[in-house]
C-alpha cells in the first residue's frame, strides 16, 4: 500500500480529491513514520476536531490534507 493509499484510507486524503504527480511523490516519499505520526495524531484528535477547526474548500484543511 502507498502512503498516498494509507492518508486515503485514514481520511487524511479525500479520496476524489485529485492529486499533482509532485504531490503524489512527495507523499510517497515520506517515511512510515512520518505517515504514522500523521494517521495517530488524526486518530487522537478525531473528526470533531478537524471539522469544526476549518471549513470546506480551504486549500490548507488539516481534516483533509491537500498539499
């Protein structure tokens, strides 16, 4: 599984949302731990967190990384 597939799938990454090839690299080339760090600080500050500390269509959402 990609990094890319593992921020999907722990909706850090909008699955419709299209990524640039440079993202998708520079996505990939984080380390697992980076990637982990990422998905557990998700996890912990869960979905409430995220949704009300940002709105739909800002380009730096935290709830749904888009770099």
């Amino acid at each position: 599984m990609t990094n890319v597939e593992r921020l999907q799938a722990a909706k850090l990454i909008e699955v419709n949302h299209t990524l640039t090839p440079d993202e998708i690299n520079s996505i990939n080339q984080l380390s697992t731990a980076e990637v982990d760090a990422m998905i557990s600080v998700r996890s912990k500050l869960g979905d409430d967190f995220f949704n009300r500390k940002v709105q739909v269509g800002d380009s730096h959402r935290m709830g749904t990384l888009i770099l």
